[in-house]
C-alpha cells in the first residue's frame, strides 16, 4: 500500500505570536506572501485539505504563524500575511519584527515557499522577504499565484521576467500556479515532498527551478482563490 503524501498528513498544532512560543522541530517549510496575493488557497489545495488554512475577504486578517503538523516534528507554517494597508503600523511594525527574525534565526526552517499575484510581482514587501531569508542559503520556491487571471502570452512574458530579475539569486526557483485551475499544483507538490523527505534526511538540496510555462495543462477547480 502506498504510503499517504506527506502533505496530506497536515492537520493543525498550535499558534504563536512569539517566538519563544515556537515548538520543538526537527524540520519545516514556510508558506510566506502577501495579504490576499492567495497564500491560503494555495495551502489548502496543496496539503488537498479544504480549509486547513484560513481564508478570508479580509487580508491581513491571520496575525499568527500557524503550526500544522505533517510528520512527527514536522511541519507546514503558515507565516502571517504581510502589506496590507489597513493593518494599524504598530501591527505592521510587530509583524515585520515577527518573521523577520523568524526567516533568519529558525534553524529548522528547511525551505520557505514565496506567494506572489502573478499580475503584481516583486513588490518591495516580497522582495524584503527575499532580503531576509535568501542569505541564509536555505531554498525558495516562488509560486506566481492568481496565474489564470492573465493570457498565455502574459503567463509567459511574466514568468520570463520574475526569473531574469532574481538569477542573480541562488537556490531560488519560480514556477506559475492557480488555486482555482490547479495550474502547477503537482509540480509544486511534488517539490514539497521532496523538501519535506530531503529535510527529514538532513539538509534540503536546492530547488531546480520549475519548467512551468504558459502550455502547463489546466484542470477546472470550483474552490475561489479568497486567500
């Protein structure tokens, strides 16, 4: 019998809002992005759990990061949404102390995987997120979400564009996705697992980047990309 994808293991552990508070770990990957660029969807459709994540019509509303365990002393962490304007700036401040700290300081943390709106990415916010964590040597993974909202054309066009701006960058990979497609979920999936299985193992080797490209096979979905 097969065993069950580590990812569909997921179920929640605990919340923290400091990082004393963070649980024993031998190793974790970190879903990171801002506010409603579809952080949520895109967990719940990869662990194939609805609702596992939060979503809501409110970015910014999660200010947790969110433990959810995958394996024994594993996990999957949902990291608190980022940007959105209407957050007082003493929250904002709280938050960017938050993950900062927690992207640079956490030794258990594997590999973190980037969430950007495939029609606005990079912004400064994501690129902070890069600044902190890219130094420590560990793997990205940028999933460009929201990527059924633009052409073919523009897909392509847009994933040529976020890889020219971060060569210069090691160990970070992007690849194109849609909750509400599907488009790149097993591509995506499928490194994750090998993230979670190398990290089990000892230190994760470097992401490839992904072939993803405007010709990625598309499937219908009817779960609205909310987060």
């Amino acid at each position: 019998m097969t065993a069950k994808p580590v990812l569909n293991r997921a179920h929640f552990h605990t919340s923290v809002a400091q990082l004393r508070d963070l649980p024993y770990s031998r190793a974790e990957i970190a879903f990171a992005g801002r506010s409603n660029a579809g952080k949520s969807s895109a967990i719940n459709l990869l662990t194939r759990i609805n609702r596992l994540a939060y979503t809501s019509k409110t970015p910014g509303r999660t200010q947790l990061i969110n433990f959810f365990t995958v394996d024994a002393d594993t996990y999957l962490v949902d990291l608190p949404g980022y940007g959105y304007a209407k957050v007082p700036p003493a929250v904002k401040a709280k938050w960017e102390g938050l993950l900062s700290r927690y992207l640079q300081e956490r030794d258990a943390l594997a590999g973190m995987v980037l969430i950007m709106d495939a029609r606005h990415p990079l912004t400064p916010l994501d690129r902070q997120m890069l600044d902190w964590f890219t130094p420590t040597g560990k793997p990205v993974h940028i999933l460009l979400s929201k990527a059924d909202k633009l052409s073919n054309g523009e897909r392509a066009l847009t994933l040529r564009r976020v890889k020219q701006e971060l060569s210069a960058l090691p160990h970070v990979s992007v690849q194109l996705f849609s909750s509400l497609s599907r488009l790149g979920a097993e591509d995506a999936t499928t490194l994750l697992e090998n993230w979670f299985s190398q990290a089990q193992q000892g230190e994760p080797e470097p992401a490839e980047a992904q072939n993803a490209s405007s010709t990625q096979k598309e499937s219908p979905d009817h779960t609205k990309d909310r987060g």
